[in-house]
C-alpha cells in the first residue's frame, strides 16, 4: 500500500522530489504535471508527464499532490485549486503572506475534505519548527537566525538585472563576530544586516562600466543597501566552474536563561548545511507528503503547517521501531 | 483559566521545574509533593509542600503532574501509579526499557482516561526529536549523537564509589577530531568510545593511593575501560569551585545524501549548551506539560512521547501568532 505522489511543477524542485522519492520505498511517484508541452519535458527518471490541464481526471490515482511552483506567482494561485482535488504540500515562502495563504487554502482543502500542509521546507519550515520549539522551552531569552553562507536567488537576479550584468551569483554570509558572539551566549540587538554580508560574483558583458555597476549594486534599495557588499568581477568560465551549485545553509539559535534569577545560560542550536538547496526543500516535501497522507486518512482537513504535524508521521518507521531505535 | 501543575518529587529537577513555571504565565503550580516529611522542606518559591501519600485526594486540583523521580527505581513504578489519578509528564531516560515503560503507563493512563508523556527531556527528548526529523527528510545517511562537555552524574558516581575517593566530577567530551571529521560531512563508523573521552577530577581521602585509584578509574569496565580517560587529582576546594555546576550538552548531526546517485552532501546539526542540565530538563517537561494537558482535553488518552506531540502544542502562543510570528 504504496502512497501515490503526484509533481506538480518540474523545475529545480520538482526533480528533487522525484528524486526524493526514489529514497522512500513507501511512496511511488505517479508522475510529473507541467504546463509546457508534455512531450517537451524529460524527467530524470522517466516519470511519465502529463499535461497540467488534465490534473483532475487524476484525482483517483494520486494521494498526495506536491506542489513545486514559485511562491511569487504560483502556489497562491495553485495551491488552493488543486486543493479542491488532491491532499497536496507546498512550499510557500514568502513569511509575510502565509497566513492569506493558509486561510485560503484552507477553506478550499475543507470544502474537499482534503489535507493540504503548506510552507513546508527549511525556512519557513525546519528552522520555523527550531524557532517554536526553542522558545517553548526557554520562554525567557532571545533567537536569531543567520542564513548562509548560500546562494540567495532573489539576490542573484536582482543583480542580473542590472545593466551591463551577464551573469552574477549572490551569497548571503553570517558575520562572523555576530556570529561568535551569539554561540557564545550573548544577546545583543542585531539587524538582519548586522547579521549577514553579501558577496557578488559578477560577470559583465564587454566595455560595461564596472565602477558604475558595482556602485548600483552597492545601494540597490532593500537588496544591498543595509549590508557590507563585496563585488568580484570573474569570468563567466570562472562563475561556471565554481559557482554553479545552489548550496545553503544556516543557523537558528535562541540563548534562552532558566533558574534563579534566570541567571542560567541554555543555548539551543538547529543548523543546516546543504550543499542543494533545492534537494534539500524537496526532502523536506516527501517526508511531509507522508504526514499530510496519514493525516487526511485521520480526518484532520483543511490547511495544515509544519507546527501542526506530531514529528513520528514524517517517518515510514511504526511506532514500536521508533520508540526503539530512535528515542 | 491557567493550567494547574503538580510536582511530584523535589530534587534538582523538582527545583528546576517550580522555577520554569514562574516563566509560564499560563500554567500555575498548585505545590510539590515528596516522601519526606513536608515540614522539613523549604521550597524556593515558597509553594505549598505536601505528602506524596496525599495525592490522590488533589486529584480535582491538579491538571498535570510532573513527575521528578528518577529513573532507576522510582518512574517505573510512580508513572504507571501516578496516571491512575492524574496527567503525567515524565522524564524516564533509561533507553533500553522505554517500551515496557510506554506498555505500562498506557495501561494506567487509557484506564484513567488520563494523557501520559513520558522519557520528556533532552535525551531522550529534544534529541530524539531532532534524530526523527532529520532521518525522516534525509532516508539515507547516518547519524551522530556527540554529548558534552558535560557531567555525567553517572560516571562521577562510580568514581566516588572506589575506596579512598572522597568526592569526584566527571566530564564527557567528545573528541574533537571525530566530531570534525562528522561536521565535515564524512561518515565514519565510530563507537561511542571512539566519539568521546572523559575527565574524572578527583578529590582524595587522606593517604590513599592515587596510582591505584586512576588505574581502578582507567580499567573499570563499561564506565571507563573503552574509553580514553583522564584523571587530576585536585583539593575539595578546587572541586568545589570549578567544578559545582551541571553543565551539559552534546549535537546530533545527520550527514544524509540527496540527488542524482546520491551524490549531494546535506547535513542537519541540533545542539545544546546547557549551564545546567536539571533546569534544562524541567523546562522542556513544563512545555509538555502544556501539551499533556491539550492532548487530555482533546480526548487523547494513553502514553505518548514527544514523537506524538505536534510542535505548536508545546506553544503558550495561538495559532495565529505562530504563523504570524515563527513560521
């Protein structure tokens, strides 16, 4: 009794789903839904495609539908119509939004008695868990996430957009000492640009002006403007050859105070290094398209997150094998 | 409407938890209950003391009970008594026995229509967690739990049993070079001795032989013999004064791959630094005590552990909050 997962979205995260799958025996993928030509999509595995219009007529063969479009355009849109068919898992993340997100989702998974779980992934997602977790337990105390070192997307193409710009990569770093100084159990007051500082790997088309483009870098509102940047200008064999992974990362930590007087220092640390982003998020979405499964099969409808899922229902061990090996 | 908490035993994590409540707006604690005699103790916030052979007549003032035994000879059986008459919280860490011990307290509990969370803590608990979720998002790979540095009152109770020892602290350590290497991504076979060392300081009775006592400290087996151990010989007075404290700590890491052959490294890392062990301990009971008693109201009767818990019922926040807030 294999559970039935359906891609909906075949772009970086949609072949690490597939991917993904193939590491848990207990799912089978059904295959791929895309909006382009399905004869023009070659999937890694050799998933069979389908055309994103004729999802419904699927609703039978698929228990899980996971959604691997954009968080910008897509997933608002997407989500809470195939919603209205399938249990599905999203990874929404755009935080300011989500609970529009979830109410709308909701009332269509309800309406369909079906269990949709969105803003899964690492952040929101993992770290989001870390953040509740920690602070439930330590309710006096203070907790910064740092991200990085990794490649931010949105940052790599706001530079790419600049003109005269080819091609450019954006990691986003920790500071170092604000780092150090947070592992070692302070608690200062740090903005997300006292935390983080930027380093671009710029390639440039011929004869643009380098001073010009590092400089609309550099105060590019929002993006820049608040960090330490560093701008290199490489070549584009250069940017090929070492930097063409999406690895991230980071850290969530809360320096929590507990006893007498709170005068006892608790730290608590959840960190991740990946070396694909992508694949990592993707993961992430398997192992929750098991929970929203197990979950519709209990009855619990509508739309879920990650703060509502009991960790033992991402895990395909049963209870007794868990209670054995794992706690 | 605040929750009304027991505390059923009065040691280090008694104390421990009648301090995390004062963090905890929403939950009161209603007094500690001990075998002593009542009068004889003092507690630190002034609760109400009294006799465990009273209990039962509390059982309409009490919400949840905490239970502050330990776990050798008193939760195996005050667990299973105690969840006749009232929601439990445990923190049983005997990892071998947890099964019987869940077997146990679910029979009373189910009976009682009572809610049960037992092996609350740190290890198991929020390391079990971390374990869960990383092996569930990351299927193949391997997992690491380092711990320290830390006392482990376990080992400094077997060094202080040996003739003409008059106090002793050990620490756990892990070495440095295969944590390193685990940090790295690589995935070592290891040993729990290969993964940690300890430090045994030694206070002496007057004219005992130290030769003899470090090689019986060395050669002891299960505690030290596999282990690479270091003993100092210091004064009762240096042992008081760098050496009174609790800390502890550890990291679970799970090195896991993803991809195409699964060639792409992604590794989670949980990890606490603790200042006190005990207090750390009583503040992850009193989050689950918050969610033994959601679970209660929710008509879910039995033993669980923190694997049955979703995250958001640890939370004095609502929902709305969470995802406003932490998601």
């Amino acid at each position: 009794m294999s559970i039935r997962v359906g891609i909906y979205g075949y772009g970086n995260l949609g072949k690490g789903v597939e991917l993904a799958l193939k590491q848990n025996p207990d799912m089978t993928a059904v295959g791929v839904f895309t909006r382009r030509a399905p004869e023009s999509v070659k999937t890694v595995t050799g998933l069979p495609v389908f055309s994103a219009d004729d999802v419904k007529d699927m609703a039978d063969k698929i228990d899980v539908m996971i959604l691997c479009g954009g968080s910008s355009t897509d997933l608002p849109k997407q989500t809470p119509a195939i919603a209205q068919y399938f249990n599905v898992v999203d990874s929404f993340d755009t935080h300011a939004k989500i609970p529009q997100h979830v109410a709308n989702v909701d009332a269509a998974a309800k309406a369909a008695k079906k269990t949709a779980l969105v803003s899964v992934g690492w952040d929101p997602g993992t770290f989001s868990i870390a953040r509740l977790y920690a602070e439930s337990i330590l309710p006096q105390g203070k907790t910064y996430t740092f991200w990085g070192k990794g490649v931010s997307q949105g940052h790599s193409d706001a530079v790419r957009r600049i003109d005269g710009v080819a091609d450019a990569k954006q990691y986003t770093i920790p500071v170092e000492n604000a780092l150090a100084a947070v592992r070692n159990g302070e608690t200062p007051e740090l903005s997300t640009g006292q935390k983080h500082r930027r380093e671009c790997y710029v390639v440039v088309k011929d004869d643009a002006d380098k001073a010009r483009i590092e400089r609309e870098i550099k105060t590019m509102p929002h993006y820049f403007d608040e960090y330490d940047t560093t701008v290199y200008f490489i070549s584009q064999e250069e940017l090929n050859e070492k930097h063409a992974g999406l690895p991230h990362g980071g850290v969530v930590i809360r320096n929590g105070f507990t006893g007498v007087g709170n005068q006892t220092q608790q730290s608590v640390e959840y960190g991740l290094r990946l070396q694909s982003n992508a694949e990592f998020t993707a993961s992430v979405l398997v192992a929750y398209a098991r929970a929203t499964y197990r979950m519709n099969q209990e009855g619990a409808y509508g739309c879920k997150t990650v703060f509502d899922v009991p960790p033992a229902y991402l895990s395909a061990q049963s209870r007794d094998e868990l209670l054995k090996t794992l706690l």
